[in-house]
C-alpha cells in the first residue's frame, strides 16, 4: 500500500466514518491526474539486517519460527531492554496507542531500518585479492544499495565518472523485494512500487557524479522503459537524454503470441559528458573488421608446417622466467644439436622454459631467435602472460617486424607502456568516423553467450539469472571512460559484477587504473529460499548466507576474473573474445577489496570508539589505495600512500612532516576545536585536503539522510 492508503487504514481503523471520508476525497483526487507520471510514493522502504547485534532502542521484528515459510509478524516493534543473561528483550508496539508489551527471545528478532532513519554507516573487510602492485582497489560492498549510496555521499560525492545501472525489470517475476516481499505480476501497486524505489535511489546517486562531465546509464526493457523515460526526464530536467536499442537476443524470446523479442534498451542522461567516438559500426558489423584499433600480439611459438626446429636451428633456445616475479630474466643461446636441454642450468631464481613440441610429436621452436627477443623485450613489445608454472604453462607473445614497423613510424599509436613494461599499442582512429547509432547489433552483446556462458566458465555449477554480456557493457563504458584512465564507474545493482569485470578489461585494452565501485547485497534466490527455510535456517546462519548472491556469485566471479583461476582452484578454461583476445586464464593485473555495510550508533562514532568501521570510510574517500589505518596509531598519528590520520593535535608538527614527504591528498585530523582544525590545515602541503573528523561524517549524514 502507499503511504496514504495506509495513513487512510489507520485513520478507519480509530474512526470508521472519519476514514471513509477520507477514503472518497483521496479517491475524487486521484482521479483527476495531471498531464505527465503519477505514482505513489509509497512508505519509506525498510531493510532487515539480520547480521546486525540487537541494540536497545532498535526497530526489530519477530521472525517466524524456523522451518516456516511464511513472512510472519511485519509489524516493527522498539526494543527497551535487553536481558542478556536470559538472551531476551523486552519490547513495545510502535504506532499503537495501546501499548502492547511482549518478549521474545533475541534469536528470534531481526533488526529493521527504515529508509526515512538516521543512519551512520561503517564498513567492515570480508577479503581482498591483490595482482595490481599499487593500482587502485576496485571495492565490492555487500549491502542495501540506498545505505550504501548514501554512505557514497561521504565519500564520492561529485567524483564519479559513470554509473551504469541494471536494476530490477520488474516483470511480475521473483526478481526483487519491496519491503520484504516479492512484487509478484498481479501487484496493483506494482509499477508504483518500482519507480518509488528506482526515484529514491537515483536522487542519491545524482550527488555522487561530476555535475559537469559524467553520464548515468541504466538498463531497461519493455515492461517499464517508458516509466523510466518519464521519470529520468522528471528527476533531471534539462539533461541530454537519449535511448539506445540494443540485440541482445538474435534467436528472440518467445512472448506467445505476440512477437518474439530480440532487444532492451539503455538509457543515457549526459551530464556534460560526450560521447568518445569509435572506429567500429555498432548497427553494421561486416564494417568492422577493417576499422578495428587493436593490435594483434603473436604468439611467440611458431605455428604452421615451418614450426618446427628443423626449419629454424637458430630458434631453439631457452627462456629464462622468474616465477616469483612473474618476469621474463633472460634469454638464453641456440642449443647446439646433440646438447641435452637438461644441460643448460638456468640463472639463479630462474626456469627454463623451451619451445612446446609441434603438434606433429617432433620439437617446435620459437617465431623469433634470441637476439631479437631481448631487443623487442627492451622496447617492450614482448611480454609474459600469466604463468602456470606447475603446468608448464608461460604464455609468451610478442609484436611482429610489420607491427613494429608501423609502431615506430607513428602508422601504430604508442599509448604509453603497462606496469610490466609491455606498450600499450591502437591503429589510430579512422578520420571518416561518424557518431555511434542509437540501434546495435552486435554478436558480442548476445547475452546468453557472453553473460550466462561466461559465468557458466568462470564459476562452474553455479548459475545466475540472465547476467548481462561481459562485451556489451564493456561496449557501452568505452564511449565515455576510453579516454578517462583514472575514472570512477559505480555500478549499484552489482549482480554478478559484469561492471567491475568490464572496466578492468578496459584497464587492459588502453592502460590506465579507472576503478569500478560494484553495490549488491546478499539476497538468496527465491529457489533457495525455499530450500533453506525447509531445513531450519534463517537470514543471518552462515549456511543460508553463503548461498547470497554476493557470496556466492559477485565476489567469486571478481576473484576469478582477477586470479585467472575459478573458485575450484583450477585455470579458467576458454578466451576472452573481440577486442583484445586473450586466455581468461591469464587474469588481470587488478586489486580488488571486498566489504559490507554496517549500520553504527551515533555516539560510538562520535566519541572514536567506530574507528575500526569507520577507516575503510576514509580510505575509500582518499582513492582506495595503498596501504589502509584500521587501528588507531598508537603514536597519535599515522601516514600511508594515500592520505594521513592526526587523531592526536598536540602530535600535529611530526604529521604535517611526514605528509610534506610524500603527494598524500587527504588529511583527516579528529578535533571538536575548528580553530585547532584550521591551525593544522594552514599547515599542510598544497594539494592535500583537510577533513576534519568526526563533525565532516556527522554532518553528512544529519543531512544526507533528510527525507
């Protein structure tokens, strides 16, 4: 029900002629609808943290006992006191004028919060994975996307480059919750309850992009694309908008009778943001072979009849591969024939690595001797993928004569150079390109290809409904951060993380460390639901959470894309396609941090006792890189590669030294006195910021949260 029905509910429920007044004017109103979108607003939503410790004064309900099904009581109750030698609370009825006392046991009550709540947000670290030496983190946090877009507002507020969203469809399936309950097809709320909830979080998530050069991009289909236009249009008047139609299914899906569907759509709300135009033809791809700007790297084995050593003696020799650095050492001489290969001793901390046999049974041999392996090595045009070593696996490929050729007469743009050194190389961009179409037809966008498929690769037996392709959304991000090295893209309807795996594959194609920020929470399938319930368990047993969509699919498939390995331990099987193919084993050279959303007192944080919840906060607002403060220093002050921490003022002079001695651009000094806080801040070096703790956290949420 909207919120009026509901006050209209009540209103009968203490006077019964009073609400049928009521009732009969609320429905004269209605009635006479104003040109444009008419929805209800609908209460506030409300989230059950069933991770979270009850607290007095809580809002909690009472679960149903395990192994029902049902939803149970939905009515918020407010916790007075806590018995904890006998683990029960003592609660009162909220919004009775009765009120009704009652008792339960802590187990069996689950603490709510309100959309229209005060919160002061934390998070807590749930694992990284580390292969980007001193790259940015990509961060996946677990949560309830509109706490955690608020909890962005602190630290990104006007930072972000491009948010791309794949929210809910809203097809009557069971795809999403509003307030703990499916929104089933039959809703006559239904498409009310959806723009409620998608409104709310696009106001919020407005404040978090540049306000002069950024996009927003959401992904719709048939069911409510026209809503969607109209209240894009409504919450961003004045905004270049546009809607792009795009394949994602050439066989179609069956509607019965009608028509079979072969599309979606994205729309696109320019915030000052262009689009980078492409040398490929989106709605034509016979054109696009010729224009394509990637450079093929050749494998360093030769291939073909001439592959073997017998064509080539001179191309028999060792590669020497640090394994612990994962790094080409050396090369070595020609074996002589007749000389053992076991005879060679590698350099010290070193491996062998020989030309694989032919595919005939005899031996092959390397496309290049070894003279030109290290000049090209020196320039950079051969590189080592990455290394299996307890499989013999060193992929190693290299640019050929003509593609160098062409990179040093400028024919090939050099791009700079990866962390290990390797160019970065495109064919420049065609002078005759005209601006992307707003249709597309393209065999990479195909989703159950490249999305179900893929998932199906990178985390075998487990499966996610209708993941979008890895290529399409890597398509859609290229127009407007393919030029953007160090862009921020939020994606907060996460899923399986086909964001953060799409940035990263674009970190690779043009260099650079643009991070994905990837928001999902850790709801379980409707299926499994069931299942669970069935055998006793609950929201919040470690059983049933590790079934949840963040443990069991986003973080899993962002440690494979990263690692190269699936969550088995084995190499992922099979390549990534067009642009820039490669082994999926091979991995990215990425960083990624994993964290969930906590929900903290307000005078815990004010009084330092959140720190520990708060530091990641302040990393992330400071770039998420480098090394994190998770403690208080014990010295009064502590300095890492991004920012620094003065929690102490009187130790402010070794601070303000040790943050002139680096390019740090934050400092967060803890001091209720502003005249203090601005002695320290005149002090520090140009280009680093002084935020003051805890009143810059404090006030942002009093305000942040004033709906």
């Amino acid at each position: 029900m909207s919120r009026l029905t509901d006050l209209i509910a009540r209103a009968k429920a203490r006077d019964a002629q009073l609400g049928a007044d009521l009732d009969r004017e609320f429905k004269v109103l209605s009635s006479r609808l104003p040109y444009g979108l008419n929805f209800e607003r609908h209460s506030p939503e409300a989230v059950e943290l069933p991770l979270r410790p009850i607290r007095k004064g809580d809002k909690v309900r009472v679960v149903p006992p395990r192994t029902e099904s049902k939803k149970g009581d939905q009515r918020l109750w407010q916790v007075k006191t806590i018995l904890k030698t006998r683990k029960l609370a003592e609660l009162q009825l909220l919004g009775a004028d009765d009120q009704e006392p009652k008792t339960a046991s802590l187990d069996d009550l689950v603490v709510v919060a309100e959309f229209r709540d005060l919160i002061h947000p934390g998070l807590v670290s749930t694992g990284r994975v580390t292969r980007g030496g001193d790259k940015p983190f990509h961060t996946v946090i677990n949560g309830e996307n509109y706490h955690v877009l608020k909890a962005l507002t602190y630290t990104h507020r006007g930072k972000v480059d491009a948010i791309y969203i794949d929210p809910p469809y809203n097809t009557g399936a069971k795809d999403w919750k509003y307030n703990n309950d499916y929104v089933e097809k039959d809703d006559l709320y239904r498409h009310s309850k959806w723009l409620a909830m998608i409104e709310r979080r696009l106001q919020v998530a407005r404040l978090l992009l540049k306000p002069n050069d950024s996009v927003l991009i959401c992904s719709i289909d048939e069911d409510e694309v026209h809503r969607l236009a109209l209240l894009l249009e409504q919450l961003f008047p004045g905004s270049r908008k546009q809607l792009i139609t795009t394949v994602i299914n050439p066989k179609g899906a069956s509607l019965g009778g009608d028509f079979s569907r072969v599309e979606e759509h994205l729309f696109v709300v320019y915030f000052g943001a262009k689009v980078v135009a492409e040398v490929r033809d989106m709605l034509d791809e016979s054109k696009n072979e010729a224009a394509s700007r990637s450079v093929k790297w050749s494998s360093l084995i030769r291939g073909g009849a001439q592959g073997v050593r017998t064509d080539s003696p001179g191309a028999f020799y060792p590669v020497f591969i640090n394994c612990e650095e994962s790094k080409i050492h050396s090369f070595g001489e020609m074996l002589p024939w007749g000389k053992s290969k076991e005879s060679i001793k590698p350099p010290r901390g070193t491996v062998a690595v020989w030309p694989p046999n032919h595919p005939s049974g005899v031996e092959g041999r390397w496309g290049i001797g070894p003279d030109k392996a290290k000049a090209l090595l020196d320039k950079g045009a051969l590189r080592l993928g990455k290394i299996k070593p307890d499989i013999g696996k060193f992929p190693l490929s290299y640019l050929s004569s003509g593609i160098m050729e062409s990179v040093e007469s400028g024919r090939i743009e050099t791009l700079g150079k990866k962390p290990d050194g390797t160019l970065i190389v495109r064919y420049p961009e065609d002078t005759k390109i005209t601006q992307p179409k707003t249709v597309w037809k393209m065999a990479s966008h195909n989703a159950g290809e490249y999305g179900s498929k893929l998932i199906a690769q990178m985390l075998p037996q487990r499966k996610f409904p209708f993941p979008k392709a890895l290529y399409a959304v890597e398509d859609v991000l290229r127009f407007f951060v393919a030029k953007k090295s160090d862009a921020i893209v939020l994606d907060f309807f996460a899923g399986s993380g086909t964001t953060a795996h799409a940035v990263m594959r674009l970190n690779r194609q043009y260099g650079g460390t643009r991070q994905c920020i990837s928001v999902t929470n850790n709801e379980v399938a409707a299926t499994e639901q069931a299942v669970l319930s069935k055998k006793g368990l609950r929201p919040g047993d470690a059983e049933w959470e590790r079934w949840g969509i963040c443990d069991y699919i986003t973080k899993p498939r962002l440690h494979a894309a990263i690692t190269g390995n699936a969550p088995n331990g084995e190499p992922i099987k099979g390549d990534y396609k067009f642009t820039d193919p490669f082994p999926m084993s091979e991995g990215f050279e990425e960083n990624a941090e994993f964290l969930t959303l906590t929900y903290e007192a307000e005078k815990s944080v004010s009084h330092n006792l959140a720190f520990a919840r708060i530091a990641p906060l302040l990393w992330l607002r400071a770039g998420a890189r480098g090394k994190r403060i998770d403690k208080e220093p014990e010295d009064g002050w502590a300095v890492v590669e991004a920012y620094g921490l003065l929690a102490e003022v009187d130790k402010a002079s070794p601070f303000i030294k040790a943050m002139k001695a680096g390019t740090r651009r934050m400092a967060f000094i803890v001091t209720d006195d502003d005249r203090r806080f601005q002695a320290v801040a005149k002090r520090l070096p140009v280009g680093a910021e002084p935020v003051r703790l805890y009143e810059s956290y404090l006030t942002n949420f009093s305000f942040a949260n004033g709906d």
